[in-house]
C-alpha cells in the first residue's frame, strides 16, 4: 500500500504548482464500447483503445511522472518505451507499475480499500444492488481477488474476459469525481445513470482509503432532497446533480460554479449553503450556460493559465448590441431565453445582495487583479483565435480545456491550431509532448525553468472521446500562489 504519513490534500487556485493528482489511465472496459450503447454511455463515438493508451495517454502520464514524480521516470523512458508493447509500467498490479504517490491511479486505491473484508463486502452488495445482480453473481464477486474485483468493477469484465457490467469509459474524466476545495473534497453527483457505478466507487475510495483519513470530516456530499423520489425522472432541473467539472477552486475564498447541463441550481443552491456553513469558502459564483451538449461542463468553456490570462470561448457571454445597433428582430423575438447565460455571485451571509456580471471576462479580469495580485490589465486568448468557425470547432474538441502543471505551464490537445496560433502572438512556446520528453531525458530543458509553454498531444481518439486534460484529472494538491 502507497504510504499515507505525509500525505496531504489542499488546492486553492486553478494554476498553482501541481503536486498530486488522481488519474485513471484507459481500460479495457474503454474498449468495449458499441455505436448502438456510445451515447447512453454518454460517448459521441466509439474510439480505439490501443491508439489512446499507446500514442496519447501514456505521453500524458509520463509528462505528469517528469513534472510531480520525476524519480520514477527520469532517464528511464528508453527502458520503458522498449517494453511498450505490454505496458507494464502504466497498469495497475503489474511488476514494473509505476506506483507513484504524486500521480496517483485510482485503480490502485479501489484495489487497497477491497483489502478490507469490511468494505469489500458492503461494495459489493452496494454494486450488485445498483446493477442489479442476482444472488449468484454476488457470491461469484465475493471470492474474486482484490485486484480482478477492482477491475471488474471498472471495466465491466472478469478475468477470463466475459463482459460481466457494463463499463466505465468515462471514468479517465477523474475531474467529475470530485473537487478538492482548499483542503476539503466535494464529491459529486452525476447526472446520468451511466456515471452513477463510478460515483459509488469514488465515495467508498473517499471515505475508506487510509490516504484520506485525517480528511474524512472534510469531505462534502451534495445532499439529497426528502422527496427526491417524487421527482420525475425526466426533469433534470428539478433533480440534485453536480459534476466536478462544473467546480473550479480559483483563489483562496472564491469557488466557480456552473449550472448547465449536468450541475442543477438546486444542487448548486445546497452546495453553496454548505460551504459557506462550513466556512470552506467565502464567495462562491455560479455562471450559467447553456444545456447543451457543446457545453457540457464549465470546464469546456474557459480555463485558467496564467494569474492574468484564461483561455475562453467568447461567444456566449458577448455584451448586448447597443441601441444604435438593434435591428427590428431584436424586438420581434424573444430577448430573455431560459437558457442565457448568466453570472451569479453569491457572498457568505449576503444571500439577499448577489452580485452579477454582464460578461465573463469582467468575472475573470475581476479575479485575477483584486483575488491573485495581477498588477497588469487581464488577458483573454479565445478558442480558434476568435474566429467562426473555429471558435466553435475548437471549443467542441476541447481548445478551452487545459490543465495547469503550474503557472503558464499547459497541457492541451495539438489539433486545436487556431487557438495554438493565439498563445504563440501571446508570447508562448508550443512543443509536441514527445520533443519536451526528448529534451528532459538528454537534460537540455528542465522542468523548473518552463515557463510559458503549451505542451501539446496527439488527439485523434481521445478528443472523441469529449473531454481535454483538465477533465482527465482530479488535483489533490497544489502550492500556494
């Protein structure tokens, strides 16, 4: 078992330096995915498996091993890509697994937590209950190994390879998971059944692993309404749904949160009333979008990279035409759609004085100058350099969604080339992943004096898969700005 001595979890802006993370690297259950179950499982397509893991995420982990866990990846990669073909470094229970405690895969904690007689056994009857198993399929999971159950509970499929639960290919989106909230955890409430195993998994990790022992009085769950059973099931707005990628932590009192497709104001209402009982945070603002799929969570419509400068989609939130511009549409239609986007801020103990924000860039100029310090004017580069159709193309394949491995250090997709173009006129170096790795291992660039650098990806599956970098991770801990 990873140790738990020194263990800590604390994040309090978007683009401090990132110390720990929870990742899921792609299993075989991603690759069990068909055309006519991808969009129940909340998939646009089907994607291949090996090409993801093998050129995609495994440049991910390893960049994430050279910048948090640099001793077990440093001056290795020769050895490790020569053993490639069984990917034994990056696979759970494998002799030469990595085992990081900085980079920390969450399969490995599932399969800690099944040790225990204790909690394995009440998983597996809490699985088995919302799978609805019989009695037989029950006992056959009780006398699994801890290892083959917490692939099974993940991938859907038993050691012999029969498909025994449907998969969980969205659970590489460690973000939706939960939020580390300064050194608090909000765990979610997802909006769709197809999510609903994952969120389980993730409550019994949370509150059973050793690692986060001393944070158990720590962790938030959205509560539930007394009569949420009377609620049809079709009405999402009246449901309590929140998903972590709808939750930013941008400074130290001040939390973001969207309220769209998959996060309802109710459960946004509730949330806000505990942290601010809690003192968890002081400020909490709340931007709603669209229900749209193009839009999914908050994540894919802006994020942070530098204390003043965020990456956005501009096109939601632009400012009303004046009088001199209106033409006769605009009076003959409807000026105040249900969905327009709106900005919301709420202070603790001032729930009679919301304050509210014509465009996201005031949102975002107001917290980099009077929350983080930036003593110049606020920067703004927009998806496909502010260009139609770009603009559009590149915030559905996640040019808007980029993690931060510390300040002006970005991991994002190659194949958004409008939006690169944008962070190059800023000042930015873009380098492919696999040229930074190269330039690591022959010790011609090290990761402390990075500065101002986009690391790109290839793409060509996990973009089709709906969800960048900052989706593919759960920040457990981040230095202080």
């Amino acid at each position: 078992m990873l140790q738990k001595d020194t263990f800590q979890i604390q994040v309090s802006s978007e683009i401090g330096d990132l110390r720990r993370i929870l990742i899921h690297s792609p299993d075989k259950g991603l690759g069990k995915v068909i055309p006519s179950k991808a969009q129940d499982w909340l998939f646009e397509d089907i994607v291949h498996l090996e090409t993801i893991r093998k050129k995609e995420y495994d440049l991910y982990v390893k960049v994430l091993l050279y910048f948090l866990d640099p001793s077990l990846i440093q001056g290795k990669i020769q050895e490790i890509d020569a053993k490639n073909s069984m990917r034994q470094f990056y696979k759970p229970n494998q002799p030469d697994f990595y085992a990081s405690e900085k980079v920390i895969e969450l399969e490995v904690l599932l399969k800690e937590i099944l040790d225990e007689q204790s909690v394995r056994q009440q998983l597996i009857a809490a699985v088995c209950a919302t799978e609805n198993c019989n009695y037989q399929q029950q006992q056959l999971l009780m006398v699994l190994p801890s290892a083959d159950l917490a692939t099974l509970f993940i991938s859907g499929t038993l050691p012999d390879g029969k498909i025994f639960f449907a998969p969980l290919p969205n659970l590489i989106f460690t973000r939706d998971l939960g939020t580390t909230i300064n050194n608090y955890i909000l765990l979610n409430k997802p909006a769709r059944k197809a999510r609903s195993r994952e969120a389980l998994l993730c409550k019994y990790i949370f509150f059973n692993h050793p690692f986060f022992e001393a944070y158990r009085q720590n962790i938030i769950e959205v509560p539930q309404t007394d009569e949420h059973f009377l609620i049809p099931e079709g009405e999402i707005d009246q449901q309590n749904t929140l998903e972590g990628g709808d939750v930013m932590m941008v400074s130290n009192n001040h939390l973001l949160m969207g309220c769209g497709e998959r996060t309802t104001p109710l459960a946004a209402s509730n949330v806000i009333k505990l942290l601010f009982e809690k003192n968890v945070v002081q400020k909490v603002t709340v931007i709603k979008i669209p229900h749209k799929r193009d839009f999914m969570h908050l994540d894919t419509v802006f994020t942070q990279v530098k204390k003043g400068l965020w990456v956005l989609l501009s096109s939601l939130f632009n400012p009303q035409q004046n009088d001199q511009e209106l033409q006769p549409i605009n009076y003959l239609t409807e000026t105040k759609k249900p969905d327009q986007p709106e900005i919301i801020q709420f202070e603790n103990g001032k729930f009679d004085r919301p304050k509210r924000f014509e465009r996201l860039e005031d949102l975002l100029s107001e917290i980099s100058e009077k929350e983080l310090g930036f003593t110049e004017k606020t920067q703004f580069i927009y998806s496909g350099n502010n260009v139609f159709p770009y603009d559009s193309r590149e915030q559905w394949t996640d040019g808007c969604n980029l993690l931060a491995l510390k300040e002006g250090v970005v991991l994002a997709y190659d194949r958004n080339d409008k939006t690169l173009d944008a962070f190059k006129e800023q000042g930015f170096t873009v380098i492919k992943a696999a040229d930074l790795l190269k330039k690591l291992e022959r010790n011609e660039l090290k990761t402390e004096n990075i500065s101002n650098t986009i690391i790109t990806f290839p793409s060509a599956e996990l973009s089709r898969a709906r969800g960048g970098f900052h989706c593919m991770s759960m920040p457990l801990f981040r230095s202080e700005l």
